[in-house]
C-alpha cells in the first residue's frame, strides 16, 4: 500500500489529518516519524504540481486547458504562406519556434518543450495582451507598426483587439500592399444590393417582437461584406465550391442578418463584435469570459 497522495480539492492540514491516519502510516510507531513521512510527501506532492494554468493549479499542461483563447490558425497560415512580407512584420525572435510549436501541439504532439512553450505563451500574452492598441483610433497599419499583432498571431495568442479586430488589421494591410483601396471591393452593384438588404431587414424586424436592437446599417453591412471578401482571400479553404468573393462576401452578410434577427447563427459564428450588446449570442459570450 502505498504513501498517501494530496488530492486536488484537499488543503495541505486536511492532507497531513489523512496522512497521519492512513492504515500504511500504522507501519510507523512513532508520531513524529509519521510525521516526517507525511510532509515530505506534501512537498513531493507540489514539486510535481504543474502550477498550469496559473500557479497553484495543477491541471495537464495543453492547449486545452489554457486560459487563453487561440488564434484562427488556418487563418494565420495562410499569411505565412500568402502574404510572407506580412509575417516577417514581427516575432521574429521567439515568434517563428512558437508558430512551430503551436502547430505540433495542435497535432496532439507531446514533448518537454511543447509543455514547456504552452506554460510560456500564457504568460507571453500577459505581458503583450495591449500589443496592437494603436489600431483601435484611426492609426493605418503598415509594415512598420503592425509587429505586435503578428506577433500574438505567431504565438497562437488574441490580444486587446480581439480575433476580429486582428483579422482586420492584416486584411487592411493586404489590401493596402496589393494596391487595393477599400472602396474598389464595394462596386455600385454591390452597394445597391446592401442598400436593399438593408431596407428589407429593418422593415421585417419592425413585426417582431425582440429584446435586442435588430436594424442594421449599410456601414455596417459593407464591413462584413469586406471582412467576408477579405476570408475569401486569405482562407480559401473554407470557402464552399463555385463561390466567388462577392458571393462569399453576399453569403456572410445573409448569416450575420440571420443571427441579427433571430438571435442565434445557422452556422460557425462570426462578426460577433457588430451584434448589439444585448443581442443573446453576445450576452452569451460575456457570460463564458466571466
């Protein structure tokens, strides 16, 4: 029989009440010996703790159990092969072997310095977590000033911009190295079919009954034809067959008024940041980060 072991949910004194009265501790007449056994065993017992994902925890050291959201990793690939001018932007440190090592883990490898990376990316985001701030003004983003969000995304990491607001820098900052300006994407047959999605949804949310602002916005609208334009482009691989960008574009526009007027998406989520605050998928959303 062997020495007893902490439990998880047990206090070092509750631990040492147990250790003392176990029926193999018996073997030792003396107190003080059993004693001796019984915090050695404490301190074994926290050596071996993996303080993960904060100290004092001791879950499995993985992705899955990390405090911190991962990034879109197909999306982060397709930059590293797309549009390499980008990726060499920042990170090139530390970035490029924890790009590597976000994809082995990811594949389920298990290795000393996988674990050790995924111990370090969580407290690599803390220190970078406001990396990426300056976009939320009117700041544009260039080769020059965009290195500290490729850098979270090398990292497998969502900074304060979250994963929408990072997936935007880098679509502006390739369309701007393509020599594409924002409004080419918007051609007047596009404009003239989100100016009638926009009519029609406000006009049929004015029926019902919701808890949550419904009506939508032809700016709005355009933000997330671009942004599905911009997934087009970046992640083909999630694009259905004998889809063209604008249709893509189109396509998301329908999902996001879908989920503005019933509360919930058909499909995967996204553009969550444009839904009102009350709207349920959002509330929904805070209450998981509580």
């Amino acid at each position: 029989m062997p020495i007893p072991t902490k439990q998880t949910d047990e206090t070092n004194e509750e631990f040492i009440e147990r250790c003392m009265s176990d029926e193999f501790m018996k073997e030792y007449d003396d107190n003080s010996q059993r004693l001796a056994v019984c915090y050695a065993q404490l301190e074994d017992d926290e050596e071996r703790q993996t303080d993960f994902p904060n100290k004092g925890d001791d879950k499995k050291i993985s992705l899955r159990n990390s405090d911190e959201p991962q990034f879109d990793y197909d999306f982060a690939k397709n930059i590293k092969e797309q549009t390499p001018e980008i990726w060499k932007a920042g990170g090139n440190i530390r970035g490029n072997e924890a790009f590597m090592l976000w994809g082995r883990a990811r594949d389920g490898q298990d290795t000393e310095a996988i674990r050790e990376w995924i111990k370090e990316r969580e407290s690599w985001i803390k220190r970078h977590f406001e990396d990426g701030k300056q976009f939320k003004g009117d700041t544009e983003p260039n080769l020059s000033n965009v290195g500290g969000v490729v850098a979270q995304i090398k990292w497998g990491t969502i900074g304060t911009l979250g994963e929408q607001g990072m997936k935007d820098v880098i679509l502006e900052l390739t369309k701007k190295l393509e020599g594409k300006k924002e409004e080419n994407q918007v051609t007047a047959k596009i404009k003239k079919a989100l100016e009638n999605k926009v009519e029609k949804h406000n006009e049929e949310i004015k029926e019902l009954d919701l808890a949550w602002n419904g009506r939508t916005t032809y700016a709005e609208l355009v933000k997330v034809f671009e942004r599905g334009v911009g997934a087009y482009n970046t992640n083909p691989g999630s694009v259905r067959p004998n889809m063209t960008p604008e249709s893509w574009g189109l396509a998301r526009v329908n999902s996001f008024l879908f989920a503005l007027k019933k509360g919930r998406f058909q499909g995967g989520k996204h553009d969550t940041d444009l839904l009102p605050n009350n709207h349920p998928v959002k509330r929904m959303e805070e209450i998981i980060d509580l």
